[in-house]
C-alpha cells in the first residue's frame, strides 16, 4: 500500500467514524426529547360540563380528574365552573386537571339591613351565612348633591324654589357622588 493509498484509506475511516458518532449524537438526542417530553394531549375545555362527562372525556385521553373545590354558583350542581389549565394547553399523559365544581345556586334569604347599624348588619349578614360585600351612601350623597345643585336650578314660571342660604358651599371630596356635577 502506498502512501497516498493509506492517506485515503485513513480519510475515509474518519469520515466514517464522523457520520456514525453523528448518527449516535442525534440518535441519543431524540431519544432524551422523547423520554423527557413523553406523550403531550391538548387539555380539552370542561367549563359547563357535569363531573361524570368531564371524568369520561379526560380518561380517553390519558389525564385525570382533580376537584379542587366546590363552590355556589348559577350553574346546575356538579358542572364545572373553572379549570386549571385552560383549555387548549399541552399536557403530559397522567397529568392532574383541577376543576372547580359547581353546587348549585345558593338559595338564602337576605334579612332586612336599612335602617340599622353597621355593625348590627354585619353580624346578621354572618348569621345568613352571607359576607359583608362593598358599603355604599350612595343615597345620602346623592341628597346632598341635589341640595347643592338647587341653588344652579332656575324655577319656570308658577314654580317656587326652596329659600336656603349658606355662607359657602361645602367642599367637594374625592368618591362624593356632588364631585362629579
């Protein structure tokens, strides 16, 4: 063998031993992406659907059902309100999905609050099984900004205007439903 002969023999053992570590590279690659990513299904949308076909729908692809809680709403009891993940996101085959159930719409009567304190509301609102929402006076700011405005209003003819004098009009304060006239 001559040289020239060996130089080609030894060129051609590189490039074999090139595109078999290459073949083995790329080979050890798909198989990490494979075993790291597994078998991915799209989470289907469950929101108004009752407990026992959001159980079937996610057996047939591989996931399973968590209820995460149960809550009062306007949906039929045992629909499901939310879900977490939304629906349309990949998942991993066995993979939980969280739902939140629906018991019902929750039938209380609301006891007779006006007229009465604060605080006696709240304690009969806790009593109901109800929780205090937003306060509002809304009512009585609405009066005052009436008041303050009759003074701007001109009669028509036959009618007659209230007669009160103020030395200077009430300052105006942020939230008052007479800061925006």
């Amino acid at each position: 063998m001559t040289f020239r002969e060996r130089i080609e023999w030894l060129l051609r053992m590189c490039l074999l031993v090139f595109v078999l570590a290459a073949t083995a590279f790329l080979s050890a690659v798909m198989a990490m992406r494979f075993a790291i990513q597994g078998r991915e299904v799209d989470m289907p949308n469950l929101v108004g659907k009752t407990s026992a076909d959001v159980q079937a729908l996610l057996r047939a692809r591989g996931l399973q059902l968590k209820v995460a809680d149960r809550i009062y709403s306007d949906l039929p009891a045992n629909t499901v309100v939310r879900q977490s993940p939304p629906a349309g996101e990949h998942m991993k085959v066995s993979q939980d999905a969280h739902v939140v159930l629906s018991l019902g719409p929750q039938n209380v009567t609301i006891p007779e609050l006006a007229g009465g304190s604060l605080r006696v509301a709240r304690i009969q609102l806790l009593e109901a099984g109800l929780q205090l929402g937003e306060v509002t006076t809304l009512a009585a700011n609405f009066l005052r900004w009436i008041e303050d405005c009759e003074d701007d209003f001109r009669p028509l003819p036959g009618m007659a205007k209230r007669n009160h004098h103020r030395a200077k009009p009430r300052p105006r304060r942020q939230g008052d439903a007479r800061h925006f006239h």
